[in-house]
C-alpha cells in the first residue's frame, strides 16, 4: 500500500496552526509574569513538541534556547517512559541532570494527552529572578562550583495528576530570595502549557491522531530538506575561526572559542576542538547552549523561510571536547554562560564569513550586559536583575542596527520607569555612544550607554565582554568600540570594573555606575561609505564631525551640515595613499 499522500495546503496549515500557539504561550508568559526580568526583559521561551519529545514549533522568544529543549525532552522519555499521566506537569533546571543550561533558567513541561493518548508536550523556560547562592540573582561570576549557584532542580513532577506537589513549591519557596516573583513566574508558565494544551487538543480532534502524526513527520522532513538545500548551495570546505572572551577578574588571560565549520555536500559539522578548557569562575557554558547558538547561525545564514521544527536541525553536527568552555563537565559553575554561547555565534560567523561574507553580520555587542544585585529598601529585601542590549554589527547594504538585542537573542531592555517603579534606583542616562559603530562602507550600530543611581545600599556583580576584544568587522569593516563599566562613589571618586569581576561590589546610597557597551562591527571598506550616508548620521548625532572626517573621510563645510565635496576627495585619497 502507497504512503498517503501529503496535502502542501494542509501542511501550510497545519504548521502555522502550531506556530500560533507557540506564540500565544509566549504572549500568556509575558502577560502573566510577575518579575521584570520574564516580563519585560522577555528572557524566556515556549515550544510544542511532539509524542516523542521533538520540537515541532517554537515561539518568537529565544533562538538560543531551542536545543535546551531537545535535550531537556530527551530525559523526560528516558526517565519517565510511558508512565506520565493527564494533568502532570514537570519541572526542571540542572544543568547536569536535566538537560538545561543554568539554574536561574527553570523548565516546565506539560505532557498532553488527548482520549488518553499522548499527543505531545508543552514546554516552557523561563530565567527566574533568584534561585538561591550566594549572590542576589544567583549569577555570580567568581562562583566555583554550581553548589554555590543555587538550588537544583533534577526532572521532577511539580503537579501529579492535576493535584500541586506542595513540598516541591515550598522548597521553592524557601530558596530564593523573591517568593513572589519566582512562583508567580512558574504558575505564568503553567497558564502557557495549559494554552498549548487547549491548542494541540483542538488540531487532534480536528485531523485526527494519525493524519496528524503523518504531517508533522512531513514539516520535520519537510524543514530538513529546506535546510539541506541550503548547505548544498555553499562551497564545500573546512573554514576555522577563533574568537576571545576578554577573561575573568583584574588581570584577565583571553579565552579561545575556536571553531572549525565543516561543508560538506548537504551537511555541516561544528567543532569546537582548541577551545580553551573549563574554568573556575561560572562562565563555563554547558553544551545544549553552544548547540543552540550554532544552529541559530546557520540559520541565520540561510535566505529561507524553514519551520522552527527540529527536522531543520538533522543536517547540522555539533561537537565539543568534554572539559572544555563550551561543553564543561560537573560540577563547573555555569550561572553566567550566556556571554560564552553569544561569542560561539560571532565566532561561526567569522568562519562562514570566509566564503559568504554577503551573508554574515558583524560583530555584535556580546550579548546582554547583566548586573544583578540586592539589597534591603524600606525594610524590604530587593533583587535587581538588569539586563542591557544593545546593537548589531553591520551587514551587505545595511547598517548595524542599535537599541535591539542580539542576533542570537530576542530579548528587550527594560522600560525606565519600570525599573525606577520597582527597584530602588534612578535611571540617570540611557542612549547611544556617538562614533562608537565600526566604520565600514556599512556603519556598526552604535553601543549604549546606561546610568544608574542607587538609592539604597546594595550589593552587586556584572557580566560583560568586548572590551579587550571589541565586535569585530565583516569585509574590510573595522571594529566597534569596546565596552566600559565605571562606578562613581557619591564623593566622586571613580573606579573602573572589570568586564568580568571575580568579586562583587558594595554600592552605598547615591553611588552610579554606569555601563557602556560595545559598537557593533562595521561592513566594507570605510572610505567607500557614501558622503550622504555620513551626512545623514552627522545629522542624526550618530557620527561626529570630527569622526567623519577621521572615520570616513568626509569633510564639513562651516555649517556643519554641507559635505565638502573635494575637501573629502582629497582627504579620502590621501586617507587611502593616493593623489588626489
């Protein structure tokens, strides 16, 4: 008997119809949460996935968390089997016995069922305000071991059969410095799976388990074959680049992310052999993150329109030495490993940026900034988690864009009156940093600049990059500005931090601090920017007209508005060795 036949139309359907309820979970997420950090930074993702644990849809949250849940689903089969039952609900978030990628990023999964049939899962995953360990926020850089980091949650059942497990959310409850935020988050994430149930359920009824089954096996092949096309159409070969985390403290030593990108016919393999080992500081980064930042490069290296489904993901291998930054063994801290996983997608497009530098993006600004502390305000503990994004690197035929997070994330800054409503602190500065983009024929997004007062005592840590390594440039395009962070002592007295401190920091009442990040990578050779171009971002205090002329080469009649048009020929040759 022939294989029934499949129905594009349907399929189209069908995939858009678990598209929009990826969707909504994430809309139930942001609109339920209760601390900034989910609803408002947005640092969290939904996903459906189907009877065997493999991802068929995912929201417009975080790229660079799709393949935590893979490997999270992977351990759901293997330790629970067929013994899951209608009205469970899992959680989870250890990174070496779960699946995740560090604690505050907490897993809630929902096995569905349908007439007593598993169909599916719903699958969340949230970034929690404070987990426990020994700093506020649980993300201390000088953290050792993961112990020290907070409370670990191996696969468990938080709900049995529609009834809570009490004892799971009162030990919740009794290990993280902001019950509410952190419970409120949770039952946030509830609401969304019990969507995606409601979802899933009303496309079974209305095709049927098997013709179902049949079309998602369709959009997983379907996705595969889109994303093989894709690799087929580069030249084979072996293309290797190696980038730097500027390193741990007040002397760092560079960290390598080196890379090695494989083409081969319609397959691409990823390995991260001489990346520099683990370290004792908890920017170690477990692996399911490296994966999920390689496959999102490619991705994004692709002009297609492929289904967030995991069929996409068979052409692709990724590999990493145990031990090593991208893939540590226990029990390495790993609570601020995001800055490694953003710096294995700059480091893959360096690589690919060898042979498809029309498809690469500059250097961005590193990933989110963090600084994250506490304290006590009016009698009341407080936990700040701020996370600040910035810009991209430039592109063929566009500029870096500024004020949006990185290619590898989707995650947004948090509203000023927000953070000043919430948090004992006064926002005193937020903007962009003049002549901070990389100079290229395409301008690097320019970095931020965000100043914060507090108005209580606190303690806090940072996590940052891109200061001794700044974004680097595409095509002959030069590198962004390098990052800074600065506390100014109420006295004035000022004192420049580390990018990454092995320590934390008293702030006393009336102290700033102000972060400043990194400029995204320029495009192109500079010279051959257009003079309107230049103009336009003089105009728009983007380029100043002293970095026009040293930058760009383009010169100013008096008024400040009008390019001197042979002034900059003459200026442009000499800048490029030549007569005018």
């Amino acid at each position: 008997m022939s294989p029934a036949r499949i129905d594009q139309i349907t399929l189209e359907v069908i995939r858009n119809a678990l598209a929009s309820t990826a969707d909504e979970m994430a809309l139930i997420v942001m609109r339920s949460a209760y601390s900034p950090v989910v609803r408002d930074i947005m640092d969290y993702s939904t996903a459906l996935c189907d009877a065997k644990g493999r991802v068929i849809a995912q929201g417009l949250t975080l790229p660079i968390q799709l393949c935590s849940f893979p490997r999270v689903m992977g351990l759901v089969q293997e330790r629970f089997g067929n013994t899951l039952a209608k009205g469970d609900v899992l959680i989870a978030n250890d990174p070496y016995g779960s699946g995740g990628q560090h604690l505050p990023d907490v897993y809630i999964l929902k096995p569905i069922f349908v007439d007593e049939r598993l169909a599916g899962f719903a699958a969340t995953v949230a970034h929690h305000t404070d987990l426990g360990g020994i700093v506020p926020g649980s993300v201390a850089i000088y953290a050792t071991e993961i112990q020290q980091e907070g409370l670990r949650l191996p696969l468990l059942k938080l709900y049995e059969k529609g009834e809570p497990v009490e004892p799971i959310f009162r030990i919740i409850e009794a290990n993280t410095r902001a019950p509410v935020e952190v419970l409120g988050d949770i039952r946030a994430q509830i609401a969304a799976c019990n969507v995606a149930e409601e979802g899933l359920s009303a496309l079974v009824r209305r095709y049927g388990t098997e013709t179902l089954d049949r079309y998602i096996d369709a959009l997983h092949d379907h996705a595969e074959a889109i994303m093989r096309d894709v690799i087929r159409a580069l030249p084979d070969g072996v293309y290797r680049a190696t980038d730097y985390i500027d390193g741990l403290g007040e002397n760092p030593e560079p960290l390598a992310i080196a890379v090695t990108v494989t083409v081969a016919d319609d397959t691409i393999d990823i390995d991260f052999t001489g990346t520099a080992g683990q370290v004792e500081a908890s920017i170690n980064c477990p692996i399911s993150l490296p994966e999920s930042a390689a496959f999102c490069a490619i991705r994004c290296l692709s002009q297609q329109d492929i289904p967030n489904c995991a069929g996409y993901l068979r052409p692709i291998t990724v590999r990493a030495p145990e031990g090593c930054l991208v893939n540590p063994r226990y029990p390495a801290a790993c609570g601020a490993r995001g800055v490694v996983g953003y710096r294995v997608f700059d480091a893959i497009m360096q690589a690919m940026a060898q042979v498809i530098p029309e498809r690469a993006i500059g250097g961005s600004e590193g990933g989110p900034y963090l600084l994250a502390g506490g304290g006590t305000s009016d009698g009341r503990p407080f936990v700040l988690n701020e996370m600040v994004v910035g810009t991209w690197g430039a592109r063929a035929g566009k500029d870096g864009i500024e004020g949006i997070s990185n290619p590898a994330a989707n995650l947004s800054n948090q509203p000023v009156e927000m953070v000043e409503a919430d948090m004992p602190v006064e926002v005193l500065r937020y903007g962009f940093v003049p002549d901070s983009g990389g100079a290229g024929e395409f301008r690097g997004g320019l970095a931020f600049i965000r100043e914060f007062r507090f108005l209580a005592d606190a303690r806090f840590t940072l996590r940052g990059d891109r200061r001794d390594h700044p974004p680097f440039g595409v095509a002959g395009g030069r590198c962004g500005a390098p990052s800074a962070h600065l506390l100014i002592r109420a006295n004035g007295s000022r004192q420049s931090l580390p990018t990454m401190p092995m320590e934390s920091f008293e702030a006393r009442r009336g102290d700033i601090f102000r972060l400043t990040g990194a400029g995204g990578g320029g495009y192109g050779a500079r010279l051959a920017r257009e003079s309107w171009r230049v103009a336009e971002d003089v105009q728009e205090g983007k380029v100043s007209i002293e970095g026009a002329m040293r930058d760009y080469g383009v010169v100013f009649l008096s008024d400040g508005v009008t390019v001197d048009t042979a002034a900059t020929d003459r200026v442009r040759a000499a800048q490029a060795g030549t007569k005018a």
